[in-house]
C-alpha cells in the first residue's frame, strides 16, 4: 500500500522503445556500461554482443566461448567486460578492440555470476562448483579461491568500496566476505528454503537487495533486519537478476516469470508498473547510470533485448 | 566501510607477517595516501609501485640516468607524483600516471631524505636532507636550492649567514640534520646535531622558535602524525620523543609570525626558546632500558593512536609497538635481517618492513575465526553469561508460536544513495581528482590451444585446466596460514592459492610473535 508522502510530480510510465532481436538462443543478462554509452547482452549462443545506448544499434559481437553465457560485468572505466560461462571459463574482453584479452580458469563447473570491484583490479566470480573466486585482472591468477557454499552460487557483487562481497546460493543463505582476505564476516540468510537467487549492494553499500525465490528483500546488513519487501511478480525456478533505479525516483526493478517487468517504489514497495511484451520469463534488467532507460533480457521463447524508456 | 561488522575485540595493531613482496632489492618504502598503493624504491634506481590490494605491481618508474640506489620515497599528497632521491645525488620527480619524468636536479651531495611539499596536489618544492650538511629547500623546475640555517648564529637574529651551512669551507662539521614538512608544510622542523629542535620559517628562511630536546643528543629522524597533531623525534640516544604539536594545523606560520609581534622583550636565544615552547610540549618518550636498542625508521599508525619504531641492531629484525600512552604493546619479530625501513599503512593495522636483503615483509593482524559470522543470530561472547530461562520457556503454547516479529519499522525511509564522509580522510579535496588506483590493465594471454569442453561433463578437469579448488593446498611450501574452519554445514573459508613464478609473485614466510 502506498503511503509514502505526496511525490513531487505524477508518475511517469516507461514505455517500449525499442525491442532487438540479435540473439538465436536465451539471453541470460544484460549491463549498461558504467558510463552509459554502451550496454552488452549474453546469451546461451555462446555469445555477447555491445550495443550504442544512443543508436540503440548493434556495434559488434564477442565470440570465443564453448558454452553459453550467464553472466557478465562491465569494468568501471567501461573499457572491459567479463563473461561468466558455461564452459567453466571467465573471459576479459577489451570492448574498445573486440577481442578477448584473457581466459580466467579455474572453476571446475559452470560459472554463473561475475562482477568487477569499483577499482576493477579484481573481479569476483561464483560457481556452480560451490566457490566465489577473486581473479587478479592484471594476471589473471586467483587470488582467493572461497569454499563460500554448499550448492551453487548464484550471484556476487562488490560493494561500493570493493571492501565487501556478498554471494547468494541455491543453499538458501546469502554471505558477506572480506574482499581482501576472503573471510566470511557475516551470514545474512540462512534458512535452506527458499534458494537466493540473487544479491546486490546498494550504490551506497549499505544495503543488500537479496532475491529469493518468493519474493525480493532489502535488507540492513549491519544490523541484518530485512527492512523490505517487494512482491508481487513471479519466481519459483530462474535467478532473475532485480536492480535500483535512482535517476529519477528510486525504485526496485525486476524481471519475472510472468513475462512482465515489474517497478516497484523503493520506500513505499507499491507497484508503480508492470511492463509486458516480453513473451518469456524476463531474467535480467538494467537501468542507465544517469537516464530513465531500461533495458531487459528474456529466455529462449522471447530471445529478445527490449529498451523501455520513461517519457 | 566494513567498520559495523568487524569484531572490535582484537587491537587493532598487527601481529604476524602474511606476506613478502620480492622484487630486486628493495630499500625504501612510502604508502600513498589511501594505501592501495605503496612505492619501493629499488637498488637499481628504479621506483616500483606495488597494487596493495592485488599484491601485484601496478607500474615501475625506471629512468635509464639513474642507476644508483635509491635513498628515499615520497608522494605527493593525492597520489599524482613521486619523488625519488638516489644515490647518485639526484632528485627525481615522477608523474605517476604518466611514468614520465618531470624534472631531475643534482645535488651536491647524497639526499639521504627527501619529502615533496605536502600542500599542493602538483608540487614542485621538496625538502632534502643530505648526507652530511643542512636540509635545503629545492625547486624541481628550476633546480634552485636554498638551504635552511641548522643552528642559531652568535649575533643571536636568527638567521644565519649562508657560508656557515656549506660544507666545502671544512668548518662546519659533520651534522646530519634531520628534517620535516608540517602538514600543510608553510613551516618546517628541524633536528640538529645539538639535539635542538628548529621551527623554520623556511620561504623567509628565518627560524622562529627553537625547542631544545632533553639530553641534547643528535636527532637522525623526524616525522609528523598523519594528522599533524604529533611530532616524532628519534635521537642518538636511544630514546624516541614525541611531541604535541600546539600550533593551529592551517596557518601556523601566521599564528607564530603574530603572537611574535605580541611577544616578549627578550634577547634572540631566549625569545626563540619562550616562542619554541608555545609550539611544541613534550607527550611521550619510549626507550627500550634493558637492551638499549637504537631506533631505525620510528613512525605513527595511521590514526596515530601506535607509535612503532624498528630496533636498529643489525643481527635482528624487530618492531616495537608503543600505545599512545607509552606502553609497550607488542614487539613483531621476523627473520634475522636488519630492518632498514618502516611503514604503517594509513587506515588499516597492516605494518611494512624493508629488510637489509631487499623484501618487503607486511604485517597483519592475525585471522581468527569469526564465530558468529556462521550464522545469522549468533553473536560472540567475551565470556560465559549465565543464562536463566523463563517460566514459560518450554510449555507448549500452539496459539502463539513464534512469529517472525519484525520491530522493524518497514514504512522507514530509506536512503541507498547517500554516503558518509569517511572520517579518516576528512581534509580530503575532491576536486584533486585524487589517484586511489591505477587502471589494471589484464595482461595478454599467452595464445594457447583452444581448449575442448564439448561433451565432456566430468568435474575432473582436463590437463589445461589449472588447480582446481579441491587440491589448491597441495605441495605450497612455506605457507603460513591455511584458512580452515570447521565447518557446519560443510562450507568452509577460504584458501589462497599460491603461484611459484616470477620473482615479484608474493610468497610467505612464517615468524615469530612475541
């Protein structure tokens, strides 16, 4: 229910702008770079491809991986991107030149889930092996290799310093480390059920949106009291990847099964729109650093990138 | 930061070395003013920068007219320069970002010491410390030196006629001075040979106040706390001082030049001695009375709440901890190599030492296990607390089983955006554009075979895969700590891995703690 105080201007609505076909398989996650100039989407076709968030064109393809993607992560200079694979390999890409600069390996199954640190010399990656590794970008080489669950990791993230990682699991519980010394310093959730799906800090770092597969939760990781819930939308069985959108009201985006993108007011948690056209679940939206744009992804039926925009 | 979830219990100094860094031979060391960087200035006159957070090297600074030994290291205040001195007698000045070389000024002698103007982000003025006569102000773009008086002349002004301070006359003798910036660097200290502390006045090269030290031994190094409220004396005489510095941090020098207006009708010595004791007052002094140990490279922690200083005997490789109240909290000892340099990080309780054979050895607090970090309503205890259950603990009550009480108001505004200003850093100037870190560049692959996944859907691993993260532990000599934990639902802590390799690849090494 709504009962935050009067806003300042009626709600705009977003709306579709544009929808991109580009992908012959799921797309299983979308990022705008840090600066907003380009997005990339990731596929199960084993490929990404770099759009112009301008030109809403594509600019090119990233080819090399042997198995399909989940995930992927922009550098903060926005001059690199990782992609986290299937075939249990994490690649840099250098998104000026195209081509892929280094292959991170060492996960022994399917990597899930990937981000770098605000510094981007290290980049965090979960595994269906049950570990969250931190990857030196310069080398390339693990520097801390984390027995962080007991089912796979579905989702980790630096927060705003890249002092702190949470990781989410499949085990139900959802963990913050020490980047710097791979120490677990505090678990947030531990009940087995329902799975986390997915874990994000917030721009200031001093919460964590945490998915879970009933419903999304913001919760206050210092004192670790949840302090609220969005519901509503559809998730029983994908890790649907939710965001903040902060350029002009804050709001809680989300993805769900239902085929629909869900907003949600971020201090009142009423649903402020759904958005549908999407013709499978949408699993992975991302809003743009400094414009009312978002852009989703969805799985196999769909196959589609769509740009919404606020009017 | 993380600060909330940290357990407050352990003391917040470091306990055991967790790593070396190898890389030539190393001599001196200057954090920048985060810590996610730290300089080491080699004995082949290059300058390498070390990415504290990866242990790797971000970027090395190698000028092919310097090959001597570099004697010091010092950053400007947001990170953009270096300034090496060298034992060649140069100064060189580094834009950092750029690897390029700024300027290079020949002295004529050996600076032992030289610290780049603390006020400016783009500074171009250092003090230099020479080997054997006065500290001298140098201008890197003009190379103009002018050398600041050491010792109050016999017409008792204050200011010294030039020809005192040079060395090349014979008559002046050998007197290492040591000498430092304030912290907005409008006034210098300096320590002379007469174990006389000098407040110089040093663009009107005029000495303002005058605080002699008790027991008037040699004073070899000065170095202010970060936040320029204390000052460090390290004497001949074993004793290390310091001092509370009673100026105002910004504008010092103007304070001092006004209360001198208003002072005393007194003659040159006395009036600079009644002015010296309104700046500076004696805190602390920590000695070590039973070995009688000299000090080598004493500083502060980063929030100057610890004072450590190296033992200077060369069998040992020893680190005394002092609090601020003077008590002695710790002694860090590592392998029998003579300590030559010494840092403590500026925010976290990580120590570094530079050892007579070129490492680097860095101290950390010891991990132990957080407890209550398993699980969410566990919290540790400092003792055992009697607990006393309730009448109704354990009666079966089906009306009102536990529900999830959230005491959490959840209509509360909530703000995700706003950031604190981190406290620690508070003079910081934003527009500077300060440099945290450099931009890590991922170093090209090798080309390599491509490597074959298809139909393959074993957790073996083929042959070009590297460790996996069963077996990482295997065959890693010299490790020190290996995380584990007994896990409670099998989920354990975290293992490093470790590389053989190049000779810059971190390695460990135990020690011993006291």
């Amino acid at each position: 229910m709504a009962n935050n105080g009067n806003p300042t201007q009626a709600y705009r609505p977003y709306s579709l702008k544009k929808i991109l076909t580009n992908h012959t398989r799921a797309v299983s996650c979308v990022k705008f770079s840090k600066n907003g100039k380009l997005f990339a989407s990731a596929s199960l076709d084993k490929t990404l491809s770099v759009w112009s968030s301008e030109t809403l064109t594509k600019l090119f393809s990233l080819t090399g991986h042997s198995d399909g993607i989940s995930d992927l992560a922009w550098s903060s200079d926005s001059t690199y991107i990782c992609s986290a694979s299937d075939d249990r390999t994490l690649r840099i890409w250098d998104a000026r030149s195209a081509e892929c600069v280094k292959t991170l390996k060492g996960h022994s199954d399917i990597v899930f889930c990937v981000n770098f640190n605000p510094q981007s010399n290290l980049i965090v990656s979960g595994s269906f092996d049950d570990t969250v590794r931190i990857w030196d970008v310069k080398t390339g080489k693990s520097l801390h290799i984390i027995r962080a669950h007991a089912m796979p990791v579905t989702s980790v993230h630096f927060n705003r310093d890249g002092s702190l990682i949470v990781s989410g699991s499949h085990d139900g519980s959802c963990k913050i480390w020490d980047a710097s010394t791979g120490a677990l310093l505090k678990t947030l959730i531990d009940d087995k059920v329902p799975a986390v799906s997915f874990a994000k800090f917030s721009p200031n770092g001093k919460f964590i949106l945490v998915a879970t597969l009933d419903n999304t939760l913001l919760w206050n990781y210092s004192t670790g009291k949840f302090l609220k819930i969005y519901s509503g939308h559809k998730n029983r069985v994908y890790c649907i990847a939710s965001t903040f959108s902060v350029t002009s009201e804050k709001y809680i985006v989300s993805g769900s099964e239902d085929h629909c993108i869900y907003l949600w007011d971020l201090q009142g948690k009423n649903l402020v729109q759904k958005l549908d056209g999407h013709t499978d679940t949408v699993v992975s939206v991302t809003c743009h650093p400094t414009e009312n744009m978002i852009v989703s992804a969805a799985l196999d039926n769909d196959r589609s990138v769509r740009v919404w925009v606020q009017h | 930061m993380n600060a909330p979830i940290i357990d407050p219990l352990q003391g917040d100094f470091p306990e055991v070395i967790e790593e070396y860094l190898e890389h030539g031979v190393m001599k001196c060391i200057a954090f920048n003013r985060r810590g996610t960087l730290l300089a080491a200035g080699c004995s082949d006159g290059s300058c390498v920068i070390w990415d504290f957070e990866t242990r790797g090297i971000a970027k090395e600074l190698r000028d092919k007219d310097c090959v001597a030994a570099i004697t010091s290291v010092c950053w400007s205040k947001y990170g953009h320069r270096i300034l090496v001195s060298s034992a060649d007698k140069s100064l060189t000045l580094w834009d950092v970002v750029k690897e390029e070389r700024i300027a290079r000024t020949t002295l004529p002698q050996t600076p032992l010491q030289a610290r780049l103007h603390p006020g400016s982000s783009t500074p171009s003025i250092c003090l230099a410390c020479p080997f054997s006569s006065a500290p001298m102000i140098v201008d890197m773009n003009t190379g103009n030196t002018t050398v600041l008086p050491v010792s109050i002349s016999d017409t008792g002004n204050g200011v010294v006629p030039p020809s005192r301070n040079r060395f090349s006359d014979g008559s002046a003798p050998f007197s290492p001075t040591a000498a430092c910036f304030n912290k907005y660097g409008d006034l210098v200290y300096v320590g002379n040979s007469k174990g006389e502390l000098l407040i110089v006045d040093h663009k009107n090269v005029l000495i303002c106040g005058i605080v002699p030290v008790p027991g008037n031994a040699v004073i070899k190094n000065m170095v202010f706390s970060r936040n320029g409220q204390y000052l460090l004396t390290n004497s001949n005489d074993r004793t290390i001082r310091i001092y509370e510095n009673l100026l105002p941090l910004k504008g010092g020098l103007k304070f001092l030049e006004e209360s001198n207006h208003a002072g005393d009708e007194q003659d040159g010595f006395e009036k600079l001695k009644a002015v010296g004791s309104r700046c500076l007052a004696l805190f602390r002094e920590f000695q070590d009375s039973i070995t009688k140990v000299h000090w080598k490279a004493p500083c502060f922690s980063g929030d100057g709440e610890w004072v450590i200083g190296g033992s200077a005997s060369k069998g040992e490789h020893k680190i005394y901890i002092w609090d601020k109240a003077g008590h002695l909290v710790k002694i860090l000892e590592g392998p029998k190599e003579a300590l030559i340099d010494l840092a403590w990080h500026p925010v976290h309780p990580i120590v570094v030492s530079v050892s007579l054979t070129g490492l680097v050895y860095i101290w950390a607090k010891d991990y132990t296990e957080n407890w209550s970090a398993f699980a969410p309503d566990f919290k540790e205890l400092e003792e055992n607390e009697e607990y006393v259950e309730r009448e109704d603990e354990f009666d079966l009550m089906p009306e009102t089983e536990k529900v999830k009480e959230s005491d959490v108001d959840e209509d509360e505004e909530i703000d995700i955006m706003g950031v604190e200003k981190d406290s620690a850093f508070s003079d910081s100037d934003m527009s500077q554009g300060e440099i945290c870190f450099l931009p890590a560049d991922p170093s090209p692959d090798v080309p390599e075979p491509q490597d074959k996944f298809v139909g393959s859907n074993s957790k073996q691993g083929d042959s070009n895969q590297s460790v996996s993260a069963l077996s990482e532990e295997a065959g890693q000599s010299g490790r020190l700590t290996s995380h584990i934990s007994t896990p409670l639902e099998a989920m354990d802590n975290s293992a490093a891995e470790d590389n053989g390799g190049t000779s810059s690849r971190r390695n460990r090494r135990a020690s011993e703690v006291m």
